[in-house]
C-alpha cells in the first residue's frame, strides 16, 4: 500500500513539519512513500531514508493530509477537497485557518458561518463580540472548538489527544474512522547529568509567543519572589513582540533576567536544553494540539509548567507541572518558590517526564497504526469502486428500466457501506 504524504516541508517554521521528517523514516518500514509534497507541488524527497516508492499502475495512493491552525495548511486542505483520504488533525480548533481560508475566498464572514453551521445560530453573539475582546476570543475557541469544515470530508481522521477525539465523536459523520494516537518521537538519548543546585534555575521557553502562551502571567509571578534574580530565561524562537514583552518584563522587575535568543539552530537549542532547569509550556486556551515542543522538553528531562487543560491536563500528574486556569497566579508563584527551594524534586519529575517519553510516544508504533488505518481506508475506496464500476452497469444491463436500476444501486450501497465500514 502506497501513500501520498501532505505537510509542511519547512522544519525552521513548522512543528509539523518536524514531526514529518521524524516519523517519515519509520513509515517507510509499514508502507511506501511515492510523494512528500506541500499541497502546492512542493517536494523534500530528501526526507525520505530510501528509495522513494513506485506507484501501483491503477492504484492511486492513499492520500495523508496534516491539518493544523497555520495558513501553511490551506493549500494542503484545498488539496484534500479534490481527493479525499486520511486526515491527520493537529489542532481542533482551526478558528485562524477558517480566517486565512475566508479571507483568500474574499468571503471575510465565512468562517463565522462555518462556527454556527457547526454549533448553531446560539454561539453567533459570542462568535462576533470575539473580534472586539480577548476574553470572548478565548471563551469561542476553550467552548466552540472550529473543526468540522476540515475533516466531514475525510475518510479517516487521527488525533492526539482524548479531548479531541471525544469532540470529534460527536461531530463527524457516522461511520467515519477515527483513531487516537500519542504524537510520535524518536527515542530519547539518555538523561542528562545536570550538577547539584546553585541557588538559581535556569528556564528556556521555545515557540511562537502569543498571548495563549502566558509568558506575561509568567512573569507577573516571577516578579513577585523576594529574589527574582535567582531566576533567569530565554526565550527561543519567533519573538515578534519583543518590545512588548520588554515593557512588560521591566513592570515587572524581571528584564534584567531574560535573554531573548530567537531562532537557533537545532544543535544550540538542544545544547540550552540539556543546560537548564526547568521550560515553559503554558496554553490558555489550547487549541486543542498535542505538543511537540513537551516531547522535546521531555527528551532533555526537563520539568515544564503545562496549563491543565486539554491534551496537557490528561499528561501524567507525576511528569509535568500543571498550573490551574482558575488559580493560575498563585499556582505559578507556589511552584516558583518550591522549585527554589527543593530543586531535587523538580529534577525527578524531569526524569519522569522522560520515561513518560521513551515509554509512550514510539514513532514506530505510531506509523504501524497509521499504515494499518490508511490500508484499510485503501481497500475500502477500491472495493466501492470495484463495486461502482463493475457490478452497477451489470446489474443496470439486467433491468428494463431506471426505476429498477435505483432500486438495485440502494442495495449495492448498503452493501459497500455495511464491507468497509
């Protein structure tokens, strides 16, 4: 069985397209591999450990779409409108892809359209007070996740997480199949040796910053220690509101504690990693993704501070630090001034956090499943073709008339439908 691989090609830029290059090599032991492309003809064959595969004469393969709240992905999802197949969904709410994609059509309401489509005329007040305030914003997206328009074509879907497939049980179309799956890594190296305490520690954030990320509650917490010099962090990756963040670090008595670093190359940030004491990795809201920035926490044996919700509030209690929406300040400024003062204990719930790694999230056992679902996707698209090219016109050149015809197509498609349900 061959597959058709769609995701962003750019790992600098896109998670996604990280966890592509990762998982791309264990895929290829379960299944081929004839294209890896960007939905736009874009292609990175370099991604590939072998030989790319040979399409199958007559047998189209088996197409896999990433989808996730990034325009990166519009043409991606475009793509998959043309050819249905298997969809992999990164994020459940895709309010921001919706946007990109109403504003590309020049239809500027269309993804609220979209939101009430999916949860009735009742969420439309709150769907237009979101343009105006942040506390809606956040309200629509925690609530009224926006996923429907991109995967009720699918005919599979993956996700990562029990919120999200408990969200998409109840919307996708009967029947559809959907398979939940721990979000693959590659096997982590062994735990760093880190020396004994300083006094200090040492965090590292990395990512897009955005107000979801909660680095300004962050240091509003921080700022309130007796010693806040005994804390220091960098923040890695794409930091467009510097100035912003500067101001607020200055209010808060933190600026002379923070580097901002950018964008690194992989070897300097693993490096900084395995240096530090703790990471970063608040989402409020979520928009219900599986972190691939966690995975990478957890393969340096770092303790992170996760908000406890969606993906991040099933991780085990004992291998991250969950801090409440509802208490968030307090919660951050406790567990601030208990890693000060037992950073041993943080020390064992990094390594946790990395057996919790090394034990659950095998980019091997992932692309087993994924190759077993898209195979079985497979032979149902050529057993209902089989069944609509051969079988009808036989059945159709038996009747006298269409009405007859009809009759018999009812039945061969509860038939297809029953076999490859």
């Amino acid at each position: 069985m061959n597959i058709h691989w769609f995701s962003p090609l750019d790992a600098q830029s896109s998670e996604i397209a990280r966890y592509s290059a990762q998982l791309l090599p264990s895929l290829q032991e379960y299944a081929g591999i004839v294209a890896v492309d960007d939905g736009q003809g874009g292609e990175m064959p370099g991604w590939l450990s072998g030989a790319v595969a040979t399409p199958e004469p007559g047998v189209a393969p088996m197409p896999v779409y990433h989808i996730g709240n990034n325009p990166l992905h519009l043409p991606i999802f475009e793509r998959s409108l043309a050819e249905p197949g298997l969809v992999v969904l990164h994020d459940l709410s895709l309010v921001d892809l919706a946007r990109h994609l109403s504003h590309q059509l020049g239809q500027p309401q269309l993804w609220k359209e979209q939101m009430c489509r999916q949860y009735g005329e009742e969420v439309r007040s709150l769907v237009n007070r979101s343009e105006k305030s942040l506390a809606d914003y956040n309200e629509m997206v925690a609530k009224y996740p926006l996923f429907l328009p991109f995967v009720e074509g699918a005919m599979g879907v993956i996700c990562h997480s029990s919120y999200a497939c408990r969200q998409l049980q109840g919307q996708l179309p009967p029947g559809t199949p959907l398979l939940q799956l721990n979000l693959p890594s590659r096997p982590p190296q062994p735990v760093p040796q880190r020396t004994g305490p300083d006094g200090s520690l040492r965090f590292v954030f990395c990512g897009h910053v955005g107000p979801n990320r909660r680095l300004i509650e962050f240091m509003d917490a921080w700022g309130q220690l007796p010693e806040p010099g005994r804390i220091a962090l960098e923040l890695f990756g794409n930091i467009s509101n510097t100035s912003q963040l500067r101001q607020y670090a200055e209010h808060f008595g933190v600026l002379d504690y923070i580097s901002f670093r950018g964008y690194v190359s992989d070897e300097q940030l693993d490096q900084a990693l395995q240096t530090a004491d703790f990471a970063i990795n608040l989402r409020w809201p979520t928009m219900g993704e599986a972190s691939a920035s966690q995975l990478r926490y957890w393969a340096a044996a770092l303790p992170t501070l996760v908000t406890d919700v969606g993906w991040y509030g099933e991780l085990p209690d004992a291998a991250v630090c969950k801090i409440s929406v509802a208490t968030e300040g307090a919660d951050l400024l406790a567990l601030l001034q208990d890693a000060l003062a037992f950073p041993a204990k943080y020390r064992q719930l990094g390594q946790r956090g990395w057996e919790q790694l090394r034990d659950a999230h095998s980019a091997r056992h992932y692309a087993q499943e994924l190759a077993a679902l898209a195979s079985r996707l497979s032979d149902a698209r050529l057993a209902h073709s089989l069944l609509e090219r051969e079988l009808v016109p036989v059945i159709a050149s038996m009747c006298e008339n269409e009405s007859d015809t009809r009759l018999f197509r009812n039945a061969i498609e509860t038939v297809v439908a029953t076999c490859t349900a």
